[in-house]
C-alpha cells in the first residue's frame, strides 16, 4: 500500500505555516486506512509518520513524542493540521472536510451530508465489529459467528447501492471512507474464517472502490495480506497454547 509520497511531503513543505498536514498512521490499522483512503481520493498533500498499533509494533520502536503528547489514547489515527490535532477516524474524517475544500467527500446540502454521516456510523457500528472478531477469534464457533454477522451487515449495506453506484450519493463520500479498509483485508479475512459471499452489488461496489485513486493507494498487496494473515495466525496459536497450559476446571 502506498503512504505518503515524496511530491506529496514536498508539496507541504512548500506551503509551510498553518496549512501542514501529517498523517500518524499504519497501514494494518483498518482505522488509519480509511483516513488515508480520504486524503489520497482528496488528494491532499501530507507527510505520514508510521506508527504501528500497538500490538504490531517491533521491539524497540519508539513511539514519537508528538504522537504521545497529541493523542488521548494513544491510539492511530492521529492527523495534524498546523498546530491542531484530531484523533479517532470519524472526527478525523469530517475536520478534514471543514478544514479543505477540494473534492469533498460529504454533500454540501445539510440532508446530504447527514445522510452520509449516518451511513458511514453505521458501517463503523455494524461492519467493523464483526470483522474484527473474524481476525482476532480464537475459537471456531466465535469466528463463525462473526463471519454470519459480517456477511449479514454487508448484505444489509448492499442495499443502499439498489438504485446507485456509492452508498450515499452520486459519487464516493465518507461511506467508501470507512467500509473500504474491509474492503481491502477480505482476502486475509477469507484466510482466516471469514466464509461469506458477497451480493453481486456489494462485490461490484468494491471493484469500483479499488478502481478509485484512494481505493489504490489504500489496497492491499499481496505481501500484505500474507503479513497480516501470518500475524493472526500466530496470535491464535499463542492464544491456544496459553489455554492448553491452563488445568481443567
């Protein structure tokens, strides 16, 4: 996946001042992806801090002291702008509408843009969750329900796109934002339990992601997917081997 590219740090350095944009983010962190999948549909310039979650950091990283300081959680998504910050993907997301106005991702009208609010809450409610328990279930029956439940939010989404091509107007708005960091790991997640058949819409709704600037920028490789399956694959086994060293109770 591509990140910050050298044009884009040099264009925001040649503005200098308040308008900087910096990223803290990574590309495993389905958060991170969707506020990197808004800045390069938007292409906004911005330089990109790699801060790996947590639980993916290598011995020894060092976590940048601004990050530290500037995030509540400590937590990515971090974005900068001048001398704000912002945490968390949906208020990231839509500062970044307020602060820039090229090629918006919400409705300039009020209904517009509380429509697409609304849908992209719920896809950050009702997908996300059962996505994440595909890859970080241990136990069969819970990664098979996930794996229903993620099938049948998809299916539910599905039907915004009954008389259109995007969720939530005519072209791409913060809807694809959120839902295309599933979009981008469902191989990796078929790897590792995730059984479901996409509808024909939600599956051609995906193509026309891929197909979008920000949907290349954000989509995964294939060593990515193999980084990211491998990784879970070894947190099951550690999981497991914790449980078998339990006794019986």
């Amino acid at each position: 996946m591509s990140t910050s590219s050298t044009s884009a740090t040099e264009r925001a350095g040649e503005r200098g001042g308040p308008n900087d944009v910096t990223l803290f983010g990574h590309w495993i962190c389905p958060y991170s992806v969707r506020v990197s999948f808004a800045l390069a549909q938007r292409e906004i310039a911005h330089d990109l801090v790699d801060v790996p979650p947590t639980a993916a950091r290598p011995k020894g990283f060092v976590v940048p002291e601004e990050f530290v300081a500037h995030s509540p959680k400590g937590e990515i998504p971090l974005v900068r702008i001048g001398t704000e910050y912002r945490a968390d993907s949906l208020p990231i997301l839509e500062w970044l509408e307020d602060s820039r106005s090229a090629s918006p991702l919400l409705p300039g009208d009020a209904v517009g843009r509380a429509r697409v609010l609304e849908r992209a809450t719920w896809i950050d409610r009702e997908v996300f969750p059962p996505m994440i328990g595909v890859y970080y279930g241990t136990r069969t029956d819970a990664i098979e329900r996930s794996s229903a439940a993620l099938t049948a939010a998809l299916g539910r989404m599905g039907q915004w796109l009954h008389d259109g091509s995007w969720l939530a107007g005519s072209g791409p708005t913060l809807a694809e934002a959120v839902v295309v960091p599933v979009y981008a790991r469902l191989e990796g997640l078929a790897a590792l339990g995730f059984t479901g058949h996409l509808d024909h819409r939600v599956a051609d709704h995906l193509e026309r992601c891929r197909d979008l600037s920000g949907g290349s920028a954000v989509w995964w490789t294939a060593t990515q997917t193999d980084e990211f399956v491998h990784r879970f694959e070894r947190y099951r086994a550690i999981v497991a081997g914790s449980t078998s060293d339990q006794p019986d109770e």
